[in-house]
C-alpha cells in the first residue's frame, strides 16, 4: 500500500504540512522548573521529527506560571525569557524536517493546588542549587497529603461546581478581573511563539481544561456575560481567538483542541455537559472566528476513558466525532482517533473522517512510525497497545520523582542521543537470555543494539511469556502485539531464539556466555497454607485465561480483585458463571491503574457479579469456602461450585541459584524478579541490559 493520502501536503491556514502525520500533544515532563526547553525534550521532539511526523505538537505550554501549572516541568510562554529557548527548539526541529505548534493550556478544575503560586519559589532554586531539585519532589506526597485534607490553595475554574475526578481539591469561581487577566495571558504566550518561529498555536480546549470548562453547561454556571447561553459560554474562547488574531495577524496559523461530545452518556449521566450537536455548533463558531484548523478529541477527566483509551477500545472507535465535525466546517480537522496502523490511517483519510492523522502514543512507542509507514515497511512499527504505561508513569515519575514519563514498548524515551550514541561494547561476546516473554525480548534487543550475540531460550512452544495470559482476557488481543512486535525486531537484528527448549544450568554453561540473564516469569500463586487449595475444583486464574479448564453455568468464587482477577471475572460471565469475588483488600484492584479498573467494571457490574471486599479466604471445601471479615473476625460460608485463585505470581527463580553455584553470574528481570506489567518487564530488562 502507498499511502499516497497520508504523505501529501496539506496547508493550514498559511502553513503547508509537508504530510498529513501530526503528533499530536502528550506532556512527558521533559522540560525544566522555569518552563525551557531541556536537551533531553528536544532531542525526543527531533527524533519524531526526523521520524518523518510532518507537524509536531509538544505537551502542555502553561501561559502564565501562578496558576496555569499541571506539571513542575513543563513548557512555558509565560515571559519573553522563554523566546530564545523556544527558538532554539524551533531551529532544531525544523531542521530535521517538521514544523512545530506549540499547544496552550491552562488545567483549572483539574490542575493541582500545590502548584499555585509556587513555580516562584521552586524556579529561582532550581536553578541555582538544582541538587536540590529532588528534594524538593521528595516533598510532594506531602503537598498532595495537605491537598486531599483541603489545606491548599483554590484553583481557578469558571465556576463552583462539582470537583473533577481527578484534580484539585479545591476551586474557587474566577473574577472578572481573572479572566481578563488569563485571556491577556493567552494572547501574550501566542505572541511569544510567533516572536520564537513557532509555525503555529493551539489552544488546550479539550480533556475537561480550562477553555472546556467554560464551553460546558455543566462547569460553566455563571450568570455574567461569560456563562448561561451558548454565546455566553463561547466568549472566554472567542475573546482568546480573536485577541490572538489581532495580535499576531490573521496569517498567523491558529488551531484549536476541541470536545466534540464530553461523552457523559458514556458512564450514565446523558443530560451532563454538551453532546455532539453542541460540539458541531462549537466548531462552526471557530471557523467563523477565522481558527485556521480544529484538532478533534472528546471528554474530560470525568470521563477518561473516552479521550485516552485502555487497549479494550477498537481502533477508529470514535473517528465518528471528527466525520461529523469535518461534514460543518470548511477548514482541516486533525484527530487522534486511537488510530494504529497506516493502512487505518490511510483508510480514514480516504473515506474523508478527516484531514491529518493526530497521534500522541504511535509516535512515543516508535518514533519512526510515519518513516517505516513511507518506506513501505509498515510490519517494522512497534505498535502502541494502549498499555497506559505512558499516562500512569507520567503521573507518577512527573509528580512525585521529578522524572519524565515512560512507554512500555520503547525505554529509549528521553533517552534518544544517549541510546543512539550506545558504545558497541558487546562486539565478540555471548549472552543468553532465558525466556522470551516482553523482559526477555527487550533484553535481548538492547544487548544486540550494544553488539553482543544473542540466543534466547524460550522453554514454552511460543513466545511470549506472561504476556500470552494477559492477551486471553476479554478485549486484550492487542496486549500481543506487544511480543509481535519484538519477534519481528529480534529477527531482523539477527538475534537467534529457540523455542520448546527448556534451558538449565548445564545447558547455560556449555554455551560458554559472557552475559546471563534470567526472565523466567512467574507462577501463579496457591498458597500451601489453605486448606483445601489443592482440592479438584480450584483452579488459577491464567487456566481459565488461557482456556485449559471450562466453567459454564456454575457458581464461581475469584479469590482475588486484582486486574487478573477481573479480567478472569470478565471471561467467567461472559460464559454464564455467577461469580463472587473476593479479597481482603477495601478496594477492589488496589494499586491498579484507575483506568484499567473502571473499564472492566463497567462489563462486570451488568451481569450482577458481587464483591465481598475485607474477607480473608480460610478453607476451601468440595462445596464451597469459607471466609472471614478481617475487621470484624465474622465467618461465612459461600456455596461455590469451583475457585478460581487470583492471588498474584510468584517469581520463578530457581535456575539463578543453580547457576551461581556453576560460578555462573546472572541477572533477574522481569517477572522472574518482581512481578508487574508489561511496562515493569520491559524497563527492568532495558535498564538491567545497559548495565552489564
């Protein structure tokens, strides 16, 4: 396939895009505390850009730095000190061939309180002591400690309304004064860009931030001339577009990121927020305010599964949005429309659901993505799985460490110049990796990249390893692509794989390998200490995954609210059991991504399946189980017909043993060390591999 739509020039406004490939916004928080450019984020920009991504879009741009903050460090336009920095970003990505937009935002109800007022303070010691720097995220989970107590600041909003499910805990209804103020902001950022060589602006109108919030009934219940009717609601967006035009010029290239459905519906509260038709009124507005392109996306925090999707979701789910939106505006519309393959890109191109392929993940997982696409190698791309170890890293690493956030499937992220600058160290020497599951594989890829020979042992017919559980559960085939992927890189780096050969120590030694490392994986657990736990009717949870026992029609107790025990829930209802689960745990899925959580409870909770949270399982019988509250100490007996244990996974790390007393060194990863997901896999492996 040529992709011949895909790699045409399209113009928005005056600026030609040289493809219709756009990466679209993703903050990773790879800048520093006053809001420039590091070596490290522009050096991740450029390589997409040399990936052939023909328009560039970075992470959040905060326009003022007192209350717009989401993250200690990223991007500002807040003051003229940010032009030649951003200038020198400009310079460097339009060398290596893209053009670059620079997205405003400003978070509201949905930004941190701790972050009020205190960029301030953090910047100026920063930078002059910034060995103090991780101390002062160190502090963090304090911050958010007082936050979720309420002893914080209030962040800016429209108006008093409901918190956002994930946000500030406090919000106060922004003065007239206020919003004068933050669209003065806006327009002096813009002006900044464009004083830099920024190709263009976008405005953040999306994902339940600022400018949405105005634009919603539901966030947006003032009484003034910037809430009530529709016109009313539009005026904070439209005193920003137009003050934008008439600052920098109507030439000056100006998108906006919009909501084109906030998507209640979706959860059961269809009279909340806009819905579609609004989102069509909205964009014909902008149009007729001269915005030059509209970047189509949709929902808010309260609804995040429906703007950045779990791997559950269908490719093209909601390319929809961006047909119906293109079908009343004239002007190009951009969408990320949780799009995967070129062929599905080309392909909505073609059928006119828009006019520029947005992605933010494709091009974080393989930033060469549009490249191999170009060269007519689009079975080369590592595709994104919707893992969300981009999101959840992010989170954590950005608020709590300071650190940048990570992909499951590419460890190189931020690390671009110092990967690509690795020594070929390993030139004339042996490693085997034992295992080729996603640890194993990503091993032995980075060692190959270092120019050691690699063999993989795989005792199991097929790659894969745990992973192969994981993509059995309902709606998680994509998970696969994970090991696909990998295979189809190993083989071309040359990299031998062996499987149905089950390695031991005897067989590591006669290889005769400079470099050991062990991804065995894990078991699943079934602890000794129940009675009843080897009874016929018990079974693990990756048996029923992978389909080597079949309940139907019965009455099944999941002893486990983890994702496994979930997933395994999911499959059991699907084929008519009547399941309970159980865990000792208040919550269910505790430490889990919310996000992972919500979406298999929202196919759970309609086959009537219960949960009893705080039980601790005590025996097992022929018919049933007995349990007992953990607080309370009262015991129960639930009549079941199987148990199915969803416990966790113990490590498998016997061979480790057997080879040191060879004299053997070797290094666990992945599971075989500390069980985890895909993303804890493939970090643990890349960073061990670079050690060595």
């Amino acid at each position: 396939m040529a992709f011949e739509m895909l790699f045409s020039p399209m113009h928005i406004g005056t600026m030609q895009v040289k493809n219709r490939v756009v990466m679209t916004a993703a903050e990773f928080s790879l800048g520093q505390t006053n809001g420039e450019p590091t070596e490290r984020m522009i050096a991740y920009y450029e390589e997409r850009a040399k990936g052939e991504v023909g328009l560039i879009i970075p992470g959040i741009c905060r326009v003022n730095d007192m209350a717009a903050t989401s993250t200690f460090t990223q991007l500002s336009m807040s003051s003229d000190r940010h032009i030649e920095p951003m200038r020198h970003m400009a310079e460097r990505i339009h060398a290596a061939g893209a053009k670059l937009c620079i997205q405003l935002h400003h978070p509201g109800r949905q930004g941190y309180c701790s972050s009020i007022n205190s960029l301030p303070l953090i910047q100026p010691l920063a930078e002059r002591f910034p060995q103090l720097v991780p101390q002062l995220f160190k502090a963090t989970p304090l911050l958010l400690g007082l936050e979720q107590k309420k002893i914080c600041m209030s962040q800016q909003a429209p108006s008093k309304c409901e918190l956002s499910a994930h946000g500030a805990m406090r919000i106060h209804a922004m003065s007239r004064r206020e919003i004068k103020r933050l669209i003065g902001d806006y327009i002096d950022a813009a002006v900044r860009c464009q004083k830099a060589g920024v190709d263009a602006v976008e405005l953040h109108g999306t994902h339940g931030y600022m400018i949405q919030q105005f634009l919603s009934p539901h966030t947006n219940r003032r009484s003034d001339e910037y809430g009530g009717s529709f016109d009313n609601r539009m005026r904070f967006l439209e005193e920003i577009v137009t003050g934008i035009k008439d600052a920098c010029g109507k030439d000056y290239p100006l998108i906006v990121r919009m909501t084109a459905d906030e998507m209640y519906a979706r959860i059961g509260q269809p009279e909340t927020g806009y819905d579609l038709e609004e989102g069509k009124r909205i964009a014909r507005r902008l149009e007729a305010l001269g915005v030059d392109a509209l970047n189509v996306s949709s929902a808010c925090y309260d609804t995040y599964n429906y703007w950045l999707e779990p791997t559950s979701f269908e490719p093209g789910w909601r390319a929809y949005l961006a047909k119906e939106i293109k079908s009343v505006v004239g002007i190009p519309v951009i969408a990320a429309n949780f799009i995967r393959s070129p062929e599905q890109a080309e392909r909505q191109l073609q059928e006119g659901y828009q006019d520029f392929i947005g992605s933010a993940r494709n091009f974080i997982c393989d930033p060469y993505w549009a490249k191999k696409a170009k060269a007519g190698q689009p079975e080369t791309i590592r595709r994104c799985i919707g893992c969300l170890h981009c999101i959840k890293s992010f989170i954590e690493n950005a608020s709590l460490k300071g650190a940048p956030g990570e992909c499951a499937l590419n460890p190189t992220v931020g690390l671009e110049k110092a990967y690509s600058a690795l020594p070929q160290d390993g030139k004339g020497k042996r490693a085997v990796v034992v295992g080729a599951g996603p640890a194993g594989l990503m091993a032995a890829i980075t060692l190959r990249h270092r120019g050691f020979e690699v063999t993989v042992l795989e005792k199991e017919p097929a790659a894969g390893g745990q992973v192969n559980i994981a993509a059995a559960g309902p709606h998680k085939d994509k998970l696969h692509w994970a090991i696909e992927d990998m295979l189809t890189e190993a083989k071309a780096r040359g990299i031998t794989l062996h499987c149905g050969k089950e390695a031991t120590a005897g067989s590591i030694a006669a290889m005769g390998a400079d470099v050991v490392l062990l991804a065995t994986g894990g078991t699943a657990l079934r602890p000794q200490s129940i009675p009843g736990i080897n009874g016929n009717n018990v079974v693990t949870a990756p048996e029923v995954l992978l389909g080597k026992v079949d309940m139907r029609g019965s009455k099944v107790a999941v002893i486990g609210s983890g994702l496994t025990g979930l997933e395994t829930t999911e499959k059991l209802n699907e084929a008519g059991n009547q399941v309970v689960v159980v865990d000792m745990t208040k919550e269910v899925a505790p430490g889990a991504w919310f996000q992972f959580t919500e979406d298999s409870l929202s196919r759970i909770k309609p086959y009537g399946t219960k949960f009893l949270m705080r039980a601790k399982l005590l025996s097992i019988g022929s018919k049933g189980i007995r349990v007992q509250h953990v607080r309370s100490g009262k015991e129960k007996c639930l009549a079941v017909d199987y148990v199915v244990l969803a416990m966790g996974v113990a490590p498998n790390n016997a061979l480790q043993e057997q080879l040191e007393k060879r004299g053997i060194r070797c290094a666990l990863i992945g599971d075989a060390c500390r069980g985890g997901t895909i993303g804890n896999a493939t970090q643990s492996a890349f960073h061990t591999a670079l050690a060595i």
